[in-house]
C-alpha cells in the first residue's frame, strides 16, 4: 500500500514537474529571438504568480455535539499560484496553473476545492490548449486539457476537471458543449477520487442569450454515467457508507437574469431566477443480513428538484448601493429507497457574485456550506462598493429542511439532527473586498479579503448544540 502510494506521488510529482519544464521553453524559445518577438512563435502572452497568505479560523463541525470533543481551529495557510499563457501560433493558444499550498494545520480549502481539509499539496490546476481556427468568429474556439469549468451562478459547475468541448462566445450568444472526465484530483497529499466521483463520464452543455439588452435567458444540461463498480466493492468489503454513486443522472435547467452577475451594472432593478431538475439512477450500500458482508449495493431511482429566485435594487449609483433577496429551494426524500431528494452535480463550489459586487461570496453562508440538496434558504443582503476598488457585503440566511426525515450534506457541519424538527438555525457573514491596482508594481498594490461567517443552530439540532459556530477567513494577496 504504502509503495503504490509512493509511486502516485512520484508519479504526480514529475508530471507537475514536466509540465513546469514544459511550460519555460517557449520563454526560452522567445528570449533568444526577440528581434522578432511579435511576429514569432511559440511567444509568452502572459505570465504571474499570485501569492496568498490566509489566517482561517472556524468553530466546531460537530456544534458541541460530538463525542470526541470540540474540532475548534485557528491556523494559517501560504497558497502560491503560477500561471502562463502561449501563443503556439496564430490559431494556437495554451495555459498552465500550478499550485501549491501550505499550511500550519489541517485547514477547509473550500473557496477552491470543497470538502477537503489539508496541511500542504502541490497540484496541476489548469493545462489546456485552445484551436480558434474553426471560423472567422473570434469567440469561436475548441479547447482541450484540464480546465477551471465555470459558469456564473456555481451551483452547477465550478471545478477542475479534464475535457473537450467547442467554445462559441459573441455578444449575443454564449455556448458550449463537451465531454468530461475526472482522472486524479492531480494533488501530491490526495492524488486519488474518492469514491463516489471515480469511472464517471460526462457530458456538458449551456448556452446562454441575450434576447434583449441586458436581459439573458440560459439553458443547461449536465449527464454522468458512471461505469465501475464502487458501490458493489464497499459492499462486498463491508463498508457502510452515505455516499450515493451515479448510474446515470441527467441534470437540466433553465435560467433568466438581468445583468445579474455584472458587478459593474448600473442596472436600477436586476433579477436572477433559475428551475433545475436531475431524473436517473444511483447506487446505495445498505444493511443486508442475507450477505456475506452484511451490506449490500442496490440501484435506486432519483428525482429530484430546485429552484432559486434573487431580486435585487440599486439605491444608489455611486458608490453603488444594493439591497436584495433569494429564495432557494431543494427538494428532499428518502436516503435508502428511490428518493425525491435534489442532487448537486458534484461539479459546484456555490460561490459566486450574487451580491452584485466584485466578490465571490457562498451562496448559503460561509459558516455553513451545505450542498443544495433536501434544503430551504431564505437569504437578505445588502452591498456597498464602488464595483472596482473595494466593496462590503453584509448577509443573512435563514434554513430549512425541505423532508424532516431526511439529512443535510455539508463541507463544515456534521449534521446531528434529532428528526423532531426541520428548523435548521439561521447564519449572518461579513464580507469585504479591497483590490489594489494590478497595472502597479508597489507593494501597496495587494488584494485583501475578509470572509467571515456565524451560524446559530435551530431547533433540529436539539439543546444540547453550540449557540454559534463562526468561520473566519482573511486573506492577503499580492499579483506579480
């Protein structure tokens, strides 16, 4: 065991190492002739290194409620990112990130990869190339290689994963359409899936129109058909687990917004509303006393759905102002037979710029996190920013189970329900942003980011839970 482990960490490490390598030889290339330094190929477009030291401190998961005492923590974390972007030639064009992070104790990398603790890694975050010969459009391109795929809300996609997929970008009209797969999360501390996301292929689409201005109506479909056997393997090993493995689940939404996630609109009055649905079938392990192991997988039918509505007013323009609301909700059902209960696409970070400001925020608290699924959330914000420099978010959340019976997936909180209510607690984060000017080669040219967040359990949790739980994040960047 420990030497296969060994071999996957030898094995990502000189990958990382030979993309690196890789990755300075067309700067050689252009150094060596920059006589023609416009005209020559391959030729550095852009190359930066962001650096940034975080100090995160959180409360405890288990709310006062777990047997092993309080998971409280305070530790600090280093994260270095170096990218590069190529010309290869004049339809040609190719990026590569690197990470690497540590970290004075087991920390949440959440706003990057959820679900996760960690004290250290080196990782390949993004190395993809990008064909744009395809036709005269210049938005029009096909892009292959491992890619940050993102889309504006993050409730469906937002995650590092190796595809192929055709690009069609214009001012109107914003496409796309690919196939994806997720092989090693390419870290040296975690290199391999955790179960539930191994052997599962992929399909992607959206586009998204501007059918007046600033007015935009979206369509979206994600499938994965899973095609190994790790339900069957924890069973046979005797395994209990809560994880569900895809079968096969199609996922389908339908959007409009106005502008919604622009944080330099100047729009008076902006909407946000979207209507989701997944329909397939999964694996569960359960309890079998018939078997060998004691458990047994079986398939199960999944149907489920969500929906999420944000209205927001600008009171003033300048600095600009806004006050405004979203209700979410997703459906919830049985954990062991065929479910109701809505399911993320495992490809989400929920972190985006709902507030209307230049920060990401979570879209159901920094202090909770929990996954869209079998939930209720009503959330109040107010922002303040002058949409380039800095701005200040001011939130709050009130949850909900969607079915009492059922449970509450989250990256921070183990849940803990008595199952005599569906009152969740409610949460309050605080969210600032200052952004120094990147065109600047001074020290005073940095980026700090404060994320902090409260979260007051309700009745589900019983008396005997923590009054609050808080997360707090602050970090310092610095772009060279």
């Amino acid at each position: 065991m420990q030497l296969a482990k060994h071999y996957r960490f030898t094995r990502l490490a000189l990958s990382v190492s030979c993309l690196a390598s890789l990755g300075a030889m067309p700067a050689l290339a252009q150094s060596g002739d920059d006589s023609e330094a416009d005209q020559s190929y391959p030729r550095l477009v852009e190359q930066s290194v962001r650096s940034k030291l975080s100090v995160i401190s959180e409360g405890d998961r288990r709310l006062g409620l777990g047997p092993d005492g309080a998971t409280k923590s305070t530790e600090a974390g280093l994260d270095i990112k170096p990218e590069w972007v190529w010309q290869l030639a004049p339809d040609w064009r190719s990026k590569v990130r690197l990470q690497a992070f540590g970290a004075t104790g087991q920390v949440d990398v959440s706003d990057e990869i959820g679900g996760t603790t960690t004290d250290g890694f080196f990782a390949l975050r993004e190395a993809w190339m990008d064909y744009n010969g395809l036709s005269d459009y210049p938005g029009e391109s096909i892009r292959f290689g491992r890619e940050r795929l993102k889309e504006n809300s993050g409730l469906w996609w937002d995650d590092d994963i190796t595809l192929v997929r055709w690009i069609f970008d214009t001012s109107l009209l914003d496409s796309t359409i690919g196939v994806a797969q997720k092989f090693a999360e390419m870290r040296t501390d975690n290199n391999e899936l955790q179960d539930e996301e191994q052997d599962i292929a992929r399909f992607f689409a959206k586009t998204r129109w501007q059918w007046r201005k600033s007015h935009y109506l979206g369509v979206l479909v994600t499938h994965g058909e899973g095609y190994g056997d790790q339900a069957m393997e924890a069973a046979a090993r005797g395994q209990s687990s809560d994880e569900m493995y895809t079968e096969s689940l199609t996922w389908a939404a339908v959007q409009a917004d106005r502008d919604y996630f622009d944080w330099h609109s100047h729009e008076a009055f902006q909407y946000f509303a979207q209507i989701g649905a997944v329909q397939g079938t999964d694996s569960v392990v359960s309890p079998d006393g018939t078997t060998p192991s004691g458990y047994r997988a079986r398939e199960r039918d999944v149907s489920g759905w969500a929906a999420d509505l944000g209205l927001r007013a600008q009171l003033v323009d300048t600095p600009r102002w806004v006050i405004g609301a979203h209700g979410a909700y997703a459906s919830g059902g049985s954990e062991r037979e065929d479910t109701d209960a809505f399911r993320q696409t495992s490809l989400e970070s929920n972190r985006s710029r709902f507030t209307g400001t230049r920060s990401q925020v979570q879209r159901f608290g920094e202090a909770v996190q929990p996954d869209w699924s079998n939930l209720k959330v009503f959330t109040l914000y107010t922002a303040l920013s002058d949409r380039d420099t800095w701005d200040a978010n001011l939130l709050y959340h009130r949850y909900w189970l969607s079915d009492q019976a059922g449970t509450l997936r989250s990256d921070l909180i183990e849940p803990g329900f008595t199952g005599t209510s569906d009152d969740l607690g409610q949460s309050v984060d605080l969210v600032l942003g200052y952004y120094g000017d990147r065109a600047s080669t001074s020290w005073a040219a940095f980026d700090v980011r404060l994320r902090g967040g409260a979260f007051m359990p309700g009745d589900a949790y019983g008396d005997q839970a923590d009054d609050v739980r808080h997360r707090v994040v602050l970090d310092l960047s610095k772009r060279f």
